[in-house]
C-alpha cells in the first residue's frame, strides 16, 4: 500500500504519517520495538517524500508518563522530522516546550472541541490538526456542517504572525478532518483562502455548498501576496 502510495504522486508530493495506534495508545511506547521496527520498515518508500511521522498520544497521556517513554527510545535522533500531538494540559509548560525544541519537534497545534494547544513554535516547521469531535455524523460529510470561520481565522493570523516573526520556520502544514466542519478537502480550501493562497483543485470538483462567509481584510492581504510564491 505504501509503496502505491508513492508511486501514484509526484515528487513533489508530501507525506505525514501518523504513528501506529498500538505503539502510541495500546502500548504507549513501552516494549513496541517489534512494533516499531515494522512501521518504519513499512514507511521506508516515502522517505523522500514525508514531511513529518506524527506522534499523537491520548488525552490521558500526561507529560511524564511521555517523555519517560520517548526517552527510552533515540527515534528522534535520525533523518526523519517529527511533530507530537498531545492533548493533555500538563503539556503545556516550558519542560516539553524545551524537550521538542532540542530535538527539532513540532508540537502540534490542534483544534479540538475539549482542548486547544498553545501556539508555542518549537521546530523549523508548524504543524495545524483541525480535528473537532465526533458530533458530524459520516452520512453528512461531503458539505459542510459547522461554522469554523471565527476559529480558522484565529488560527490562519497565527500563521502569519510566524511568517513574519519566526525566521526560523520554513513549511507549514494544515490537516482538516472531515469531523472538523463535515469536509475536510473544503475545510482546507477555505484556510488556504484565509491565507490568501489559491483553492486546490482535485479531480471532477463539484460545486461545494458553503454555508460559511468570512471577510477578508484587503489591506492585509496586499502585505502577503508574496506568500503565494513561498511554502506558504
């Protein structure tokens, strides 16, 4: 199935790979090198195409239950580029912010409905997850069911205030679940629109119903249009 993957897209084309669940939920990193092993041996085609392996722990995973488990294994020291979604509290302070920095991990920032991570910088890329719940029921998706517009543009001038700010930061990258809004594809569209870049085609594009407006400051715009040229 990999090995499809890589030879359906061009090589341009980029990648993020979640960790198996059996590494970070059933096992949470204790005595999962056969499991680990397996998962890289698997995603060894898309080497050159994979931008990040994303580590998402539970919600129940507190940070030193993680970082005792994370330090038990030196996967953050090879070619691979890593980010890591954490979704309890006890995260968020200066000893994981620290830990990710050294190591060159992104921490996730992602939306969800019961929490919602700072948008601390702590790697040369920034990783967006628009996850949400799991109110959406899947015969709906295909349009979308929520309004996300105030949220996403909170998020979208957080990514602007690191392209201005953090020099460091080179690529950005936005996921959008379809539980999120109800589409995910439209959900991604419509950020790419937040941040002035063009919609993305894909396929036979039917027309998409919208049922979420938002205003685009035009003054703003004009100080990134040369965003369209960049990673951005």
């Amino acid at each position: 199935m990999v090995k499809l993957w890589n030879a359906r897209t061009s090589s341009n084309f980029r990648f993020s790979a979640k960790f198996p669940r059996v590494i970070t939920h059933e096992k949470k990193f204790h005595n999962c090198e056969k499991e680990l092993e397996l998962f890289y041996k698997a995603m060894e085609p898309l080497k050159d195409k994979l931008l990040t392996l994303l580590i998402q722990f539970p919600p129940s995973f507190k940070i030193k239950e993680g970082l005792d488990a994370l330090g038990k294994y030196d996967f953050y020291f090879d070619t691979f580029r890593y980010s890591i979604e954490v979704r309890h509290p006890s995260w968020f302070n200066d000893l994981a912010y620290n830990f990710f920095n050294k190591y060159n991990i992104c921490l996730v920032w992602n939306q969800l409905d019961i929490v919602q991570t700072p948008p601390v910088v702590t790697s040369d890329f920034v990783y967006i997850r628009f996850i949400g719940d799991r109110s959406i029921n899947e015969k709906d998706f295909g349009t979308l069911q929520r309004d996300r517009a105030v949220e996403m543009l909170n998020w979208a001038n957080k990514l602007k205030d690191v392209q201005r700010h953090e020099k460091v930061v080179e690529t950005a990258m936005v996921a959008a679940n379809n539980h999120y809004a109800g589409f995910g594809p439209e959900t991604s569209n419509m950020f790419r629109e937040m941040l002035w870049l063009n919609r993305v085609r894909w396929g036979n594009e039917k027309d998409i119903p919208r049922i979420i407006e938002y205003e685009e400051i035009s003054n703003e715009k004009k100080s990134y249009e040369t965003a369209k040229n960049s990673n951005w």
